[in-house]
C-alpha cells in the first residue's frame, strides 16, 4: 500500500489517472439526413464566430431569418444522395479512423492509448469525448484536428471547443494538439502513394488531376490566415512526388477551392468553374482529389464526385472520376500513426 492509498479516507471516491487519450476531431454533420437535423447542425456551424466573421447583430437575424428557412431542406436533399446505412459517410468513416488508430497504438492496459473520436460540430461533441477520456483514467490527451492544412475556421475552432471544456473543469487534463501536417513527408508520401494506385486502377488516362481544396473567403488570406499558403504547398509537393516516380509524365495537375457561398470574394480558381473551363477548351478525361479533406464528406462525395462531374461532362468532357480521400486506406492509417505517435512523444 502506498503512502497516497494509507491517507485516503474510506469514502473517498474512486479516482482513475495516469492514462494518455488522443481525441480525433472531424469538422461535424447532421445526426440525420432530414431538414430538422440539417437546420440543427447548420444553426451551430454558422454561428461559430470563426466560420462567419460577421458581428453577431448583423449576421443572426439573417441567419434565424433566412439561412436556417431555406437551406436545410436543400442540403438535406444533398445529404440524403450520400447518406449510408451506417449513417453520414464522414461519422462512419472517422469511427472508423479511431478504431484504427486504437488497434495500431495499443490498449492502454499494454502502455498503449485510449482514443476517442468527435465531431466539432454534431455528436459525439468535443466535451463529451474529452470527458470520456478523463473519466477513464487520462490525463494527458492529445487533441488531434484532422485538418492537414491550417485554418483558424477549423483547427482554431477545435481548440476553442476544447479550451470552453477545460475552463468548466475543475481537474483539468494536460492538453496538446496535432500541429498542421500539410507539408509533413508522412502525409505527402501517402498522398502520392493512394492517389498513385488508384490512378492506376482507372479504365482511362487522365489528362488532368485536379486537386480541390475546401475554400475560403479571400479576405482570410488577407488577415494572415496561412490557409491558402499551406493548401499551395501540399499541392506542390504532391505534384513533385509524384513526378518523381515517372509514372505520370503527361498528367497535369492543377489547384483549386470549392463550397463558395455568398457574396464575398473568395480564394481562386474556384473547382466548378475550372471544371468548366477544362471541359470547354478540350480537356475529355480529368480526375478530381480533395487532398484537404481526411475522410470522404458531403463536399466530395456529393459536389465533387456528383456535380462536379455533372458540371465537366455538360462542358464537353468525356471521362470523370473522383479520387476517394486517405479514409482508412493503409497509407493513410500508418500516416496518422506516424503523426501522432511523434507528437506523443515523451507521454509513452
């Protein structure tokens, strides 16, 4: 019995400690493809003050007035195109992730980890699965964003989420986050790596890879957001290697943002009208990739792979695919492993 054990009283409730948890956060969905659940998940994505950075008493009243009245019906007719029998492709395919990464990192009874998942917005929340984790017995968590490319409307507002947790606790856990890997040799070779096979598996050569990044307004740019600069690097890196292994010596690769909406101005070229302009000037076989994204989502499963091709074949394009995201492939999963047991370091 040690010293600790001898002075606590006999009601002294059951305390575990001494555990190590990484939490694996996505951006968030709906808990079901139908309006009410959309208008729900959509109410909490865009009042989060990092997403729209409009004053609260300018942007609510349209939000509550209009956004929330008309859009859901609309994104849930999207939702339902990619909906699974396990539910939204992005909730299974992250599940998915943690119970690889759980499998490839140990159970913690071996030395190993305990690894929770969560969605920033949407169930399971950022303090529910940080309270998994502490009432497990972990003190030391590593919050992972699994967000290769850094943006203060994702990575940030998973801190956020987690900072607003630890300000109610009273016990705080130790908390570190997964930096951005978007230039990390781990995450371009897996790129190059699934991108390389399933290329190989088409019926076609493509002429064009495009590789489309989520976008964002471009006065994030404007106000120091290294966003755009981490996506241009990723894609220059892919490019070159994938170069190096001279299987692709004709294939062009070009860089653009999708999911525009509003007014504003926003990072350039934009995905549809490129796959317009490609279609148009003679391109009749492109291949589309979201290097941006970790797993498959409503963005590229229903704009990219379904009216992204809509959009290139009407233009005059002939052949289309869409390339599927890292998910759980086994380059993607040893990538993950690498990241994190780096940034682990220290605690196992």
């Amino acid at each position: 019995m040690t010293w600790t054990e001898q002075q606590l009283p006999a009601d002294h409730p059951p305390v575990k400690s001494g555990k190590v948890g990484v939490l694996v956060v996505n951006l968030g969905t709906p808990e079901a493809a139908e309006t009410g659940a959309v208008r729900r998940y959509l109410g909490e994505f865009l009042s989060d003050k990092r997403v729209i950075e409009i004053p609260a008493l300018v942007w609510q009243p349209i939000l509550r007035g209009i956004i929330l009245n008309t859009r859901p019906a609309k994104s849930a007719a999207a939702y339902r195109e990619v909906w699974t029998d396990k539910g939204s492709p992005l909730a299974a395919i992250t599940a998915d992730q943690a119970i690889g990464l759980q499998e490839r990192l140990g159970a913690e009874t071996n030395g190993g980890v305990t690894v929770e998942w969560a969605m920033r917005y949407g169930k399971p929340s950022i303090p529910e699965a940080l309270e998994a984790l502490m009432d497990g017995g972990c003190e030391r968590i590593l919050l992972a964003p699994l967000y290769p490319q850094y943006c203060a409307a994702t990575t940030a507002t998973v801190v956020d989420k987690a900072a607003d947790w630890l300000r109610e606790r009273r016990w705080q856990a130790s908390l570190r986050t997964l930096p951005p890997y978007h230039d990390d040799p781990a995450y371009i070779g897996a790129l190059a790596t699934d991108l390389g096979r399933q290329l190989d598996a088409l019926d076609f050569v493509p002429e064009v890879l495009l590789l489309s990044f989520h976008g964002m307004p471009q006065r994030t740019l404007d106000l120091g957001d290294p966003y755009h600069c981490h996506c241009r690097k990723t894609a220059r890196l892919l490019e070159e290697a994938m170069a190096q292994t001279g299987k692709y010596p004709d294939l062009r690769m070009v860089t653009t943002f999708q999911s525009r909406f509003g007014r504003a101005k926003w990072l350039e070229p934009a995905t549809d009208t490129t796959l317009e302009e490609e279609g148009v000037k003679g391109t009749k076989r492109l291949a589309i990739a979201a290097p941006g994204f970790s797993a498959d989502c409503l963005e590229t499963l229903e704009e990219l792979a379904i009216r992204g091709k809509e959009q290139f074949l009407e233009a005059g394009g002939e052949q289309f695919a869409t390339l599927s995201c890292l998910n759980t492939s086994e380059p993607g999963m040893a990538m993950l492993e690498t990241i994190i047991r780096r940034e682990l370091g220290g605690w196992i």
